[in-house]
C-alpha cells in the first residue's frame, strides 16, 4: 500500500483519554483505534498517481529485433484496480502495450511486427495515460529511432577474389561504356564515389559517379597487352567502402567477328508478370550468333538463338526481394570461328499491383419466387480493393447457357433482367438454379480481376389451379363386383411438380355407406358397394382436385382447388327372374271350342325392364290340344271322346314356362288347370272363363354351398398327413421293441438275476443264500448282456409284480 503522509497533527491527548478507560475490554478498544486511523488516513494521505521516470525520450536503432525493450518507469501509488493505456503517433503497431510487474513497473517493448526504418519514421511519441481510481495522469515517451550503417558489399562476381571479366574488341571506341560496378546492400539515398586504385598492367581507364568504366586508350591485340586487371574501390557517404576486381581482356578484330548492338542495357520490369515473360532482347551482330548467361540465375533466362530474356516463374518481391535490382551478364558466341562478346542487362523489378479485389460475400447463393418482377434486387454486392485507395472497380456478368440475360447489374446491385418460370421444362433441367459469376476488375496495371460465384434458385409459387380432362361420364354394370374399377378423373396442373393433384368426392355418393371410393393420388374412382339398376340407374359425383406442394413452404391457405361433376351410368344386366300372379290359373271350357280361343291370360312381370318375356308350354298338353299365343293360353284343335278312337282327358294340369330375355336366363313355372266338358252339339260354344284359386304355390330357392379347396392345399394337407403317419407308426415300433426286450427276460441269459426262479425241478437258492453243491452238478454261467443292462431286482408295492431295474439310469422291465 502507499505510504501515509500526514499533513496535520493528533491530538493525542484525547486518544489518550479514549484510552484510559478501564470499562472497555481489548477488542473494543482496538475497534476504535481503526476507526480513528482510517478516519485520518481518509483526511489527510494522498493516493494520486503518478510517473517517476517519464516524460522521457529514449533512443533505439532501427534494426532493433522485436522484444526489445524500449523503456521501463515506475507507476506510483498501483493498485490492482489500476489501468495503464497509450497511443502511438504516428499511428503504428510496432509498440505492446505496457506490461506491469510485481514491482509495479511497466515496461514497453517493440512488439513481433517491428520493422524500424529511420529513414521513414524518426521519432514516435507515445502517449501514457494511468488511471487508479483516485485520479489520472498523463505523459508522454518520446522514441527516436538512429540509422544504422551497414558494411558495404560490392555485387558478385566483381567482390570475389577472382572478380569480374569483360572482353572487348581491340577497336573499341575510347566513349564506349565496358562495365557498372554495382553494390548490393546500399541504404536508399546512399551516395557513392568510384576510384580505380590500379591498373595492371598499366592502362588507362577512367570511371564515372555511376560506376560506368570507359577505355582511354586504343588496344592492340598484335602488339600491345592483351589483359588489363583494375582493382575498383566504392565509397559512400559515411566512408563506407567496398573493393572489387575488373579484368579487360582485349579481343582481336577479325573478318569473323561478334559484336552487341548495345552493350549495356537498363530495363524495368513489373512483379507478378508471371513466367517467361519478356524482360530484354540482346542483338550481337555476326554469323552462327548464340546467347547465353553467364551470370548463374534462376530467375532469368534466354533463348540462345534469339537472345530474348524471359522469367523463370513469377516474380514476386513480396517473398523474394532480392530480385529488386539483378545485373545479367550475357555473352554472344560463334562456335565455328570461336568469337564471342558479352553484354550487360541491369533488370529492375517495380513493385506490381498483385493484390486482386475483395469482395464479401465470396460465393452468393439466394432464392428468389418465380413471380420476382423484372427490376427486382435480388441481392447487393460489396468489394473492395487493398492496392491502392485511388483504384477503380468495374463489374460485368459473365453468363451462358439458360442464365444468359435473366439477370443485370445496376452499381453493385444484382437485379432481374427478364421473368422466372419455375414450371419450364428448361428450369427443370437446371435444378432451378440459375449459375452465374460476376467479375470484378481494378483499374491497376497489371490490371487484376475478381470472380464471385452466384447462384439463384428459384422458388415455387402456386400460381395456377387444376383443370379436369374429359371424359366426365363412366359405364358401369350393375353386377359389377365391389373393388371395380370404374374409370380415373384426370386433372392436370402447371404448376411444377406438374400434376401433383388430390382427390376426393365432395357430393353424390349417396348417404352411409358411400356408393363410390376415389384413390386420392391416381383419382381411379372404385365401386365400394353393390348396385341396383333398377333401384338407381344414374350417379352425379361432383369431384374436387387439389394441387399439392405448390410452394416452397406448403400451405394449406394457398392451396388451389377445382370441382367437376361426373355422371356414372348404370347399365341394367338381367339379374331378376320373371314374377306370375298370380302363380296359379284354372279354367273350364266345353269340349267343342273353337281352336285359336284364348283360355287363360297369363299375367307376368319383370324388374329388370330391357328384358322380354317367353312362354313356353313345358308340361302337361297331352294330345297336344293347347299352345301359347304370347303370354295366352289357346286351344289349338279340337278334343276327342269317342270310344273308340283317342279319348282326351278332361282335366288337363298344363305348366308354363315363363322365360325372360338374359343373359344370363331367369325363368318361372306357371300351372294352369283347364277342365273340359265333353260336349255333343256341334253348335260351338262359349268358353266359360273361371278362375278358381285352391292353393298358392311357393317358390322356395335352396343354395347348395361347395367348398373346392386350392390345389396347394390338397397338397400339403396330403404331405402333413404322410408325415403324421409315419410318426405313428415309428413310435409304434418304439414302444413294441421296449415291450419285446422286457418279454425276453425269463430267458435263459436273465436267470442269474432271477434270485427265487427254479433251475429244472430244484429251486436255485439267491446268491447269499447259497448252499454248497456237488462239484458235478456245478454249472457255470457267464454274464449275459440283460445282466450288465439291469443290475437289481424289486417288487411293484400295489400290483405285487416284481419288475428289473438300472440303478444308472432308473430304466425298468416286467419279470
């Protein structure tokens, strides 16, 4: 805790006093010395925060490595609950926030993505603000960041102890340029001086503040020296200095010679132009002219019969910064007259614009309703680009197929450029999915271009209700059997799933039970219970078709329906037997009626009204004296009773069939008794109708039910009762061989076991009670199988039978 500094004086006297009372106990006094301490303490100690070390300006390298520790202070008066903050200006990432140790003191460090540069930034000011409940305080640390010099370093091969070689024609121009010295490590904004040091043998050379080595002599191959080394020392600034070796050899002129156009060529390539891109083409003039590289490099290369020089792969400063700046050195040769030249490429890479644009969402897959108007939004795109904030973006869509011109681009917002139909056979083949990818360009150079997949799918909408398709009217006999199929509704639907259609009866189908059943998904209408022509002959069944799964999310409310009104005509099948009444007819005519007189009227009917009644005599008309004139009974010639000669009878009990027209064919059996009175005058007489009812006959129908079993069954009832019959028979034969054994008991092997049987006419005494006998009466017995199968003897306490057993296995046998 903070120390207490006390700005007033006690009274201590009165705590004295406080003290000196003798009725307070120990514990109550020391509750009222803490009372009055903290009372004080509140009044007059000071808790603030405050900074030991700081401000401060401290001082640190620009190649410090990151945790390194740029400054340490100590923060008065911590606490637990206190808070440490600060801000970075210029605005960077390169500092922790202050870490705070038991000893209450912070301590800022560079953090992991420190990267100081001085000749950017030189100075950063970080503001620290400390805050502890009782106040706040402020101050700022000042950063400054020093260059650091770094050991200059020629570029190889010129540093190496060998150093580097450049060869040139004897009559080469005293202006022409025949190497750069080049450093590799250089500081931007580092200024050099080139001195040549020495020349061996003695030549003139001289070397410009580029570096550019130029001849001031003339070379003689024939008489003067052949080879000139020059040791080259490079200064900076800061007297920094590297050393590297040039030698010049001089070539001869010759009819057959190899000379470069340019000798020294500058070009400026952009990163990320990929592989074998065009960096140079080098031109030597001669004949049978081939290139090479003698600089070792995998970044570059060049074709040895054009010179051109492409990349290798990508070349990207990012992770490759070297390639910044890279001296080729290419030689030109002729293999046949042994003549070559070299050149010199410096290629320096720019940095390119390499980052492509960014778009959120990367990938869009949305759904729209098929019923989306033309310029509807369907959703809105956000890119941006990371390169450079002065970058301009495009957008275009890129579509074939059945997506081309159904969508457009106003901005960044993708609208509908022409009408859905989600019920085309054409979306079906697409899984109702429109693909479509939307490119992005930036205005960079090169310029870099970003695709974002789309992916509409459209939704179902219930826009179109069922519509039936004739026929609307079914035939159906009236002996149909229940299950028949009577026809099928047929109601289609546009709407995709097309013809997903339920089906129901709404209407007349008649009362409990029902007439009619409707399959709901096929809409096959099936007879349910039997029909009656006669009862009713026409059925009007009004049907409701309902589509189906219309929408994306089916509801019921939005269903669509429709209703049309079937006609079922029954057709009338031959199904009721004619009906006579009444069933019974008699009659008494004389002797002399005329033939063709009607007798009797047969009054018959039939329900099933597109049948036809015959009547037939069956029965009954001896001598052939009536017949049936349609549904009458006439005389057909006249009677005879002389004696002798043929003498009809006079009663006659005639039987009429009545037939209808069927199929399949009813009939009914009228009986008709005539009387007739044997009459002498030959004046015809008047036929005297009477109908006289002395019995009502009844028509009993007697339904003889048969039963004719599968073939299958017969079948297996015949193979379950074989098999049956063979267990019997075996269990049978079981029994009667245990029954046999048993029976073979009394023999001669089942003696020995017999204790209290006779041997001959002497009773053979039980084994422990044996006597002892003559030696030539003595028998010997060996054990037969019975005795090892049964090995004691006993008596049945109810029956008093005595019986053999197994003391093993409990089996028994009758003696």
């Amino acid at each position: 805790m903070p120390e207490l500094s006390t700005h007033a004086g006690i009274n201590t006297t009165s705590l004295q006093a406080a003290f000196t009372r003798t009725t307070m106990d120990r514990a109550a006094t020391l509750r009222l010395l803490l009372i009055v301490l903290l009372q004080v303490c509140r009044s007059f100690c000071i808790y603030e925060p405050y900074f030991d070390t700081l401000p401060q300006t401290v001082r640190i390298p620009e190649n410090s490595v990151p945790g390194t520790t740029v400054h340490s202070f100590t923060l008065g008066n911590w606490h637990s609950m206190s808070t440490v903050s600060m801000t970075v200006s210029p605005a960077t990432t390169f500092f922790n926030n202050p870490s705070i140790n038991s000893g209450k003191t912070a301590t800022i460090k560079l953090n992991s993505s420190a990267a100081l540069n001085a000749l950017m930034v030189n100075q950063y000011n970080i503001a620290i603000t400390y805050t502890n409940g009782y106040g706040s305080i402020s101050s700022n640390l000042y950063v400054q960041i020093t260059p650091v010099s770094y050991p200059l370093q020629c570029a190889t091969p010129f540093s190496s102890q060998v150093g580097d070689t450049v060869q040139v024609l004897e009559n080469v121009p005293k202006t022409t340029k025949i190497y750069t010295a080049i450093t590799t490590n250089a500081n931007a904004g580092t200024i050099f001086s080139y001195n040549i040091m020495q020349v061996v043998p003695n030549g003139d050379f001289t070397i410009d503040a580029s570096g550019n080595v130029y001849p001031n002599q003339a070379f003689n191959y024939q008489t003067g020296d052949r080879s000139f080394t020059l040791t080259i020392k490079v200064l900076d600034q800061h007297r920094a200095s590297c050393t590297g070796t040039l030698t010049v050899e001089v070539l001869p002129v010759d009819k057959t010679t190899i000379s470069f156009k340019d000798v020294n060529q500058a070009v400026t390539i952009r990163e990320n132009t990929g592989p074998a891109a065009v960096v140079a083409t080098v031109t030597a003039l001669g004949t049978n002219v081939h290139y090479q590289l003698i600089t070792p490099t995998s970044a570059f290369q060049i074709n040895e019969k054009t010179g051109v020089i492409r990349t290798t792969y990508n070349l990207g400063l990012d992770s490759n910064p070297g390639l910044a700046v890279t001296s080729l050195l290419v030689r030109a040769y002729d293999p046949v007259h042994k003549v070559s030249a070299t050149a010199t490429v410096q290629v320096t890479v720019q940095d390119a614009n390499d980052i492509p644009p960014l778009c959120t969402p990367a990938v869009v897959v949305t759904h729209v309703p098929e019923t989306t108007p033309i310029a509807g939004t369907l959703f809105t795109l956000s890119c941006t680009d990371r390169d450079s904030t002065g970058n301009t973006l495009s957008y275009s869509i890129q579509a074939d197929g059945v997506s081309k011109y159904m969508f457009r681009l106003q901005g960044t917002t993708l609208e509908l450029n022409n009408t859905l139909d989600y019920d085309s056979a054409v979306m079906a083949g697409v899984d109702f999915q429109y693909p479509i990818t939307i490119l992005i360009k930036d205005s960079g150079v090169p310029q870099l271009t970003t695709s974002v997949s789309v992916f509409v799918t459209v939704t179902p909408v219930n826009e179109f209700p069922p519509t039936f398709k004739e026929p609307f009217t079914f035939t159906v006999n009236e002996r149909s059997p229940v299950g028949t199929v009577i026809g099928v509704v047929t109601a289609t639907d546009r709407d995709w799933p097309f013809n997903n259609i339920q089906y129901r009866i709404t209407g007349g189908n008649g009362n409990n039970p029902p007439q009619f059943y409707i399959d709901p998904r096929s809409g096959q209408i099936n007879l349910l219970s039997t029909l009656d022509f006669e009862r009713q002959s026409t059925y009007q069944l009004k049907i409701e078709a309902v589509d189906m799964n219309q929408d994306l999310q089916p509801d019921p409310n939005r269903q669509k329906t429709a209703l049309q009104t079937i006609t079922i005509e029954v057709q009338d099948t031959n199904d009721n037997p004619p009906v006579c009444n009444p069933p019974y007819y008699e009659a008494t005519i004389f002797s002399t009626l005329k033939a063709g007189q009607e007798i009797v009227l047969v009054q018959c009917t039939d329900q099933d009204i597109t049948s036809t009644l015959t009547y037939t005599l069956v029965g009954g008309n001896v001598n052939n004296r009536f017949t049936m004139t349609k549904s009458t009974l006439v005389s057909q010639n006249t009677f005879s009773y002389l004696k002798p000669g043929v003498y009809d009878p006079t009663t006659y009990e005639l039987l009429v069939k009545v037939t209808d027209g069927g199929p399949p064919t009813f009939s009914t059996t009228v009986t008709v008794i005539v009387h007739v009175i044997p009459w002498t005058t030959t004046v015809p007489t008047t036929p005297l109708k009477t109908t006289k009812v002395t019995q009502v006959p009844q028509i009993v129908t007697v339904f003889d039910n048969q039963w004719i079993p599968d073939p299958w069954f017969v079948a297996v009832l015949a193979v379950t009762g074989a098999l049956l019959l063979l267990a019997l028979a075996l269990l049978i034969w079981k029994l009667l061989s245990m029954t046999s054994l048993c029976r073979r008991v009394p023999t001669e092997m089942a003696k020995p076991l017999l204790q209290d049987r006779t041997f001959g006419d002497t009773a053979v005494p039980t084994p422990e009670r044996s006597l002892p006998q003559d030696p030539r009466k003595k028998r010997e017995r060996t054990p037969s199988p019975l005795s090892l199968q049964f090995d004691g003897r006993a008596q049945d306490p109810f029956t008093g039978r005595e019986y053999l057993f197994n003391s093993v296995t409990g089996q028994r046998c009758w003696v």
